[in-house]
C-alpha cells in the first residue's frame, strides 16, 4: 500500500467516479491527508555517547559524522556561553536541552518547593532560548519521587504548565513533555496520553517528545503513537530495543523504526531525531552505521 | 495522498529506482502495509436506541433498516433463549455483549468479592458464547467503584485477566475492554493503553474495543488510537461527539469518523460498529440518516 501525495487527487477522483461500483460498506483505499509540510530527517545526539574529550573534539567529530544537532543535558545551564562558543565552529544547531523532572519538585506537596520548581523550570528555558533550542524536556515525577496518583499528577500539571508555556513561547523555545516507561515513571507513558496533556493545557509552549527505547515497552504501535503525538512532537530519542544504537538490535528495531518513521513522514515532522543510547561496540565505526540503519528506515518507511 | 494496496509495489520499486537521486533525509512517499484481509463495515446497535416495544419489533426494525447485529446488555444473561428465539426469524448476528464492570468487583479489596466476580465474568461469557457474540464488553472499575490508584488497578488487572481468557477461548468468544473517558473512570482512558493491557495479559481471549463517544474527549487522534489498537480491536461504538446519533454532530463528527474509519480500514478490521448513543429528533427517520452518514465517511475514509 502506498502513500504518494501526488496520487491523492487522482485517488479520490477514481474514488468518486468508482462510487456506483463500489457496495457502501467495502473497503476503499484509505486515504491520509497531505502533512503541511514534508518531512525531514535531521539527526542529533546526546554528548556523553560522541567519541572526543573535550567539547569542541565531540561536536567537530559530530559534524564529520553528518549530525545536524547536538542534545544538551540541563548541566549546561551557566555554561551556555561555552557551548554557543563551541557550536561557532561549526554547522551544528541546538535541539532540546534534556532536563528533567526537578526531582518532581513541580509536583511536590510542599508549596514552597513546588514555587522554587516554576523558577528552575525558568532558568531552564532562558538556558534553551539563548540555545535556540526546540525546547526542554520535562518528566513531570519519576515513581521515586513522588507519592501521588496518576490522577493528581495530572491535575497539578494540567494547572501549572499553561504559564509555564507561556513563558516559554514568549522566550522562543517551548516545553517537551517525555513518555518514559514504567520502570522509570508510572506517570506518563504513552505518547497519546502526553498528547491529551498537552490538548489540556492548551498552550502553544507545551509540546511532546517521543522516544523509541521507551516506547518498546510501552506502545504497540509507534506509528499510532506517533500519529497521537501529531503536531505536539516536537523532538524524538532514538536507541535500540535494548537501548543500545538504533540498529543494534537490528531484527526488533526494524520493524520499530520503519513503523515509527511512517508517523513521522505522516505528520510532516520537522524536529530533530536524536541519539539518548549506549553503544554495543566501537563507537567510531558503530555511530555512523547506525545513522546509516536510520537513514535506510527513513527510506524505506 | 493516497493509500492503495495495487500501488504498493509499484511504488516500493520507483522507490528503490529512484533511490540514487534521493537525499537520504529527503521525505519519500511513507507505505503502510495493506491489512491481512480488507476491513468491512457492519453495523449494530444496542436496543434502547432503536424504534419498536417488544423485541421482535425492534429485531425487525433493525433488519429493514440494514443493520448486520445487534449488542445485548448484560442483563440478557438468563435469557438468552427468547434473544436467540427472535433472532432466527431476522439475519442478524449478536455484535458484543455489554456488560461492565460487575461494580468494580475484580478489583475489589475483599477476596471473596474477587473470586465472585471471576465467577460472574465466567457466566457473562457463558451468555456471549451462547450467542455466538464476539466479545463480552468489560470495565475494569468506574471511578466510584475503586479507591485503588491506577498502577494497582493495572497490575490486578493484567494478573486477572489472562484465566478469563483462556476461559473466553475455549468458549469462543472473548473479552472486549472498554477505554472509557475521565467522567466515568480514570482507569483505561485511551486505546493505546487497553492495547498495551492486553499486549501484557498476552491472551489471545483479551482484547479491546475503541468508542467514538470516549475516544472524543481523551484521543487527540482517532487514527492514532485505533492503529495502536490494531489486531486487538474487535468491536467499536458508534456515537456523535455530544453522545447523539453519529453525524448528528455534523462538523465535529465528520473530521473524527474519516480518521477513525481510516485507521479501521488500515488495520483490515472485521468486526461491528454498533450504536451506543441517544437521538435528537425521530427515531425513525434519524437512524437511517446517521447510517447513510456512516457508510458515506467509509467511503471517504
């Protein structure tokens, strides 16, 4: 089955001169509206898995490979000056500042510290604006951190988010909620359900993530998940079944990531796909095999 | 754009024709692969809904006005004879029979409650086979049923369910849950997340259906859910988005039915679509409407 955009008007032009043929509850061709705008595949990684030493060995490292990205961790923030200095010398860009949860400070019970997480959430979206970040990533509480229900979690985030987005739009950046899975957070694990979080908040500045490692345990379809996520997906981890690089765990990441890169062609992704994984093997040699397994999936997807 | 099973080929080879000219990060047309058998539409309903006192009146309304089948509510169970009695004189099938959540009794916190509402599923079943039905509908608990927090909930759940399974296959038929929305029970929301339940349970007895109604306040994409919902989807309710009759809700229902019926002809799904909602206006005159609006979106989808 294909889906060819230039084959939509013609489709639907068949559909209806056919209609008189066709008995009413057969199955035509399903027909996908055209995204807004074709896809792209453009490829990021977090540093701690670029061979290099210093900063400035990973991102020149980074550029040969054919990276168009890197992926901050929330220790750069105070050290932006050094990382945009660094980023100078080469074509690289800024795609999220991967921060976190605050120690789930936002949904303490204490209201002093659920204050003082609204002013780190901040500081962490300054750091991403002068980043020019696609946003920063936010875990609302790791299960270790917190004793609420699922209910109360989301009811605390659906009201203290919409500021938060605000802000962030108005920095320029926005916030990227992460599904992770049950070992790590009992709250949000599915990508639909960030997405409804973010149709509840119902701020431009709260957006969503994706992340191929977590949603091997969690979703039984990426590409559904990713067709919920919609126009909320704003950035995308990539690792293997095991979490090692895309690719490595080539008979189940197959089918995974073409699956997964079928949403993303769908939706008319326009973010940065980027590596949050370990490395099975030679980093040097295993990296760019790996950007070439993705590369292939986006293809064929 | 289109999708289309005979173009699927063709355009997997101009694909790989055209590859040497494609930048890898380019977007190509994404193929989604055509469903083991080709999706129908068949309509059921629930009774309430259709015009006529006694049963034999409404079967024969039902049949006259096109319907496949027809979905019983729980409280058949006992009575299955007179159903099956009226049913041969009409050539409707029995869809899914609606039972519940025997008042949250599977997750109660008393033992004897527990092992009451395995016995009271068993009888469900019992009914459903008899029936020959695809499914006994289930909710695990309405929220005023539980004080349980969501992860409790789930882990009974998926150590419950695969007995009931086993016991729905032997009998042939099987068990349908039911993602509802927030107001009626914040355990299993989303389709994606009674698909993973039942990927966990890994019974081929547990399976899932989707709703138009509940799918309108927690999706943000019916096209989403139900390709997460895939092979586990074998029933689906039919309401417009305020729980009338589907379409009755023209300008919401109509963007909601193509992308849900897309994903349903994208999985190849073979079971009913079957009203469970209220009507504005005559009965008579009302049903066949949403009908006809319902075989127009399969087509369109």
């Amino acid at each position: 089955m294909t889906i060819n955009r230039r084959g939509f008007l013609a489709g639907s032009a068949a559909a209806v001169a056919g209609a008189g043929l066709v008995r009413a509850a057969q199955a035509a061709p399903a027909r996908i509206p055209p995204p807004p705008r074709e896809a792209v595949l453009k490829l990021s990684s977090q540093l701690g898995l670029i061979p290099g030493k210093e900063l400035p060995e990973k991102l020149a490292w980074m550029e040969r490979a054919g990276f168009d990205a890197v992926e901050p961790h929330g220790n750069i923030i105070g050290q932006e000056k050094e990382l945009l200095a660094a980023l100078r010398n080469t074509k690289l860009k800024v795609s999220a500042l991967c921060w976190g949860s605050a120690k789930g400070a936002i949904v303490s019970r204490d209201a002093a510290t659920r204050a003082d997480a609204v002013v780190q959430f901040k500081r962490a979206i300054d750091t991403a604006a002068e980043l020019q970040s696609t946003g920063v990533i936010h875990v609302p509480a790791f299960s270790a951190e917190t004793d609420r229900t699922n209910q109360e979690i989301r009811e605390i985030v659906v009201d203290t988010l919409p500021a938060i987005g605000e802000y962030a739009v108005k920095a320029g950046t926005r916030v990227l909620l992460e599904p992770l899975n049950r070992k790590e957070a009992f709250f949000l694990r599915q990508v639909a359900d960030g997405a409804a979080i973010c149709r509840d908040c119902n701020s431009p500045g709260i957006c969503l993530m994706a992340d191929f490692y977590h949603m091997g345990v969690e979703e039984t379809s990426c590409l559904g998940a990713i067709l919920s996520g919609g126009a909320y997906l704003h950035h995308v981890h990539l690792a293997s079944k095991t979490r090692v690089l895309p690719g490595q765990d080539a008979e189940e990441d197959e089918p995974r990531y073409l699956d997964g890169f079928r949403g993303l062609k769908l939706i008319g992704y326009q973010d940065y796909c980027s590596f949050e994984c370990g490395c099975r093997g030679n980093r040097e040699e295993e990296i760019p095999k790996s950007m070439a397994f993705l590369r292939r999936m986006w293809e064929q997807a």
